[in-house]
C-alpha cells in the first residue's frame, strides 16, 4: 500500500512538473515570398533573435510563408490552430492577409497579434491586436509635415487593396484637417508591373506632393515612374516603405523621397528625450550587428516589439493556465489590454479593451532619403 501510494505521489509531481514545463507555441506567418517578402524577410531575420524561453517556460515557434496571398494565409492559420494548436498567432507583414486571417483566429478563440495596420468591422477585434502603428497616426505625422512645407495640393497613387483603401481614407481626413486639397487619385494592384498611365494623370495635374501607398520593395516602382515622368513636386511614402529595399530598388529616383516610419527605425539617432530611445537603440544595435549596418527595417522592429509583448503577457497568463489550452489562450488576450503602458521600440503602447492599436498622435516619425539613407527630416 506504501509503494503504491508512493508511486502515485511520484506520478503526480511528475504530471506537475510537465505541466509546469509545457512549451509555448506561437505560429508566425509572413511575407517570405511574392510582393510581401521585402517586408517578411527582415521579420523573419528579427524572429531568429527571438527569446527562446520565456518565464521558465520553453518557446516554439512556427513559421509560415503565406506567399503574399491572403488564401494562403487563411490556410496557415488553420493549420497551426488545428494541427500546431499554437497559443498565440503573429501575422502577417500584409494588411490584405491579416484581414483575411483574423476571422479565423477569432472563430477559434486565438490571440493574432498583427505586424500590419489591419482594420476589421467595429467590434470585430476582440482577439487582434496590432504592433503597427494606424495608418490615422502615420497620416497625421504626414500632413503635419506637408503643412510644415507649404503644401497645399496633393495627387494619391496606392494599392486597390485594403491598405490602399484606410490609407486614402486616413489622408482624405487629414488633408481635409490641414486645408489640403487632394487633386487626383490614382490605383494600382501589388502585381503590377507599370503604372505608366496613373503616374501621367497625376503629373498632368503638377500637385505640389504626391502620396505612394505601396510596400516594400513594390513601393520604388511607382515612383521612379512619377520620377520618370518629369515629375520635380514632392514625393511621400508610407511607412510599409520604410525597408532598405525603397532605395535599393529605387537608386537615385527615390532621393529626397520623405517616408513617415516608426522611431524603431532611427532608434540610434533619436533625441535622448525620446522614450523609446534605449529599446529602439537595443532593436537598432543587435539587429545590425547580425545582419549588417543600416539594414533594420520598420517590420523587423515589430518582431522585436512581439518578444516585449510575450514577456509581458506570458507570466501574466499562467498565473490562469498552462499552455496549450483554451483558457490560456484567453488568458493571453486578457493580459493584452491589461498589460498598461509599454515601451516598444516603436513607441509607448497602451492597448486597452476599448483600443487594440495603442499609439497616439506623436508616434509617428517623419524621414528622408539622403544620399541612399533614410534620415530624420527636419
């Protein structure tokens, strides 16, 4: 009776023990290949540098290419649900593959932490969060620079995707705020190769600026088109363009180009006063130090934003649950809009139920390409 009382006790602390070991799984998708791999590839670079545990706890992650296509990105997120029975969901680069995955993370109850500013129905966020900053901030910055230079009429070049559509919304609004007249608005897909003939309207009616909304290295052709053109006005780009690939792309076409961007990006050279100053200069160091100087990106600063995140919320959550079930899960979300104000490389965050974006009017960072590098503008 002795031995199996023991033998039980042992099994017991043995169950324990595992329980308390249990690993963590987070699935990843991302842009490795197709239009979105320019943003994918220094996120996937940033992920290699992930924590690999996290409060005693063992992390695994899974990563995924959704091919820049939002079908493939719905079936990847099915298959880590149900085949991977991940914790915790990070993806994609791409709003219009977001969008596409977040009611299926949602159906099945998952935290997906966006790295792209997508935009669902109100109330349709209870489980998405993002780590990008909302294209209604980075406009904001935008048109207070513009006003700052004098502009007063602007022609709008972006993608007929999702992200295309809340950036031509977010401008409208705020040129509108700033008493700028927006007088052409052109559209292009992420697959094309010219857009020859929207860039000859635009320049045909000589705007002081022009807005590109496109991503990565897909964000250089359009320009250097309007550059082609003739075109001598100014040129803004969004921040989905701030990647080394705009100028490796672009070259001397895309000099002077202003491109609003999360301080992540310039973390080494913002002010000391600047709160996110000592994480964006941490992001900054160890990722150039791996990859090469000047080779960060905005993306690759969410992936390190994520690790925050996760260390954030995970001590949190299994103070509920242990891994691997629904209520962590759900613990996991909770500690989201509970976790109060942090400091991302990308600036001070502060998720709340009622918010699940976080930043605020002076988040964004306003840049300048000079002599092949991005600077901050003045």
């Amino acid at each position: 009776m002795k031995l199996a009382r023991s033998l039980i006790a042992a099994a017991i602390a043995l169950t324990a023990a595992t329980a308390a070991l249990a690993d963590i799984n987070v699935g990843v998708v991302i842009s490795l290949t197709g239009p979105g791999s320019g943003l994918g590839i220094p996120t996937q670079n940033q992920l290699k540098l992930f924590p690999k545990e996290i409060a005693g706890q063992k992390i695994n992650l899974t990563i995924l290419d959704d091919a820049s296509d939002p079908g493939k990105g719905v079936s990847n997120t099915r298959r880590l649900i149900t085949e991977d029975h991940v914790d915790v969901i990070f993806g994609s680069v791409l709003t219009p593959v977001a969008a596409a995955m977040a009611p299926v993370t949602a159906e099945n109850k998952t935290l997906q932490v966006a790295a792209s500013p997508v935009g669902v129905p109100p109330g349709q966020d209870h489980w998405l969060f993002r780590l990008p900053q909302g294209n209604e901030v980075m406009a904001h910055a935008m048109f207070q620079h513009m006003k700052k230079l004098g502009v007063k009429t602007i022609g709008f070049l972006g993608y007929t995707d999702a992200y295309g559509e809340l950036w031509l919304k977010a401008a409208t609004a705020e040129a509108e705020k700033n008493g700028i007249k927006i007088v052409g608005v052109e559209r292009f897909a992420r697959t094309d190769t010219s857009v020859t003939a929207q860039a000859l309207k635009l320049t045909s009616a000589n705007p002081d600026a022009i807005l590109v909304v496109a991503s990565g290295s897909g964000a250089a052709m359009p320009e250097m088109t309007i550059v082609e053109r003739g075109y001598k006005g100014k040129i803004y780009q969004t921040h989905a363009a701030a990647t080394p690939d705009l100028m490796r792309v672009g070259g001397k076409e895309v000099e002077g180009t202003y491109v609003v961007s999360g301080p992540a990006f310039v973390g080494d050279t913002l002010p000391d006063s600047h709160p996110s100053k000592k994480v964006a200069t941490d992001f900054v160091t160890k990722y150039d130090k791996v990859y090469g100087p000047g080779s960060r990106s905005q993306f690759a600063g969410h992936a390190y934003d994520f690790a925050i995140v996760m260390e954030k919320i995970v001590p949190v959550a299994l103070k509920t649950a242990k891994p691997g079930t629904p209520e962590f899960r759900s613990a996991l979300r909770d500690a989201m809009e509970t976790m109060g104000k942090t400091i991302f490389s990308h600036g001070v965050m502060n998720w709340t139920k009622d918010d699940h974006w976080g930043y605020t009017n002076d988040t964004g960072v306003m840049l300048q390409v000079k002599d092949g590098k991005f600077v901050v503008a003045k």
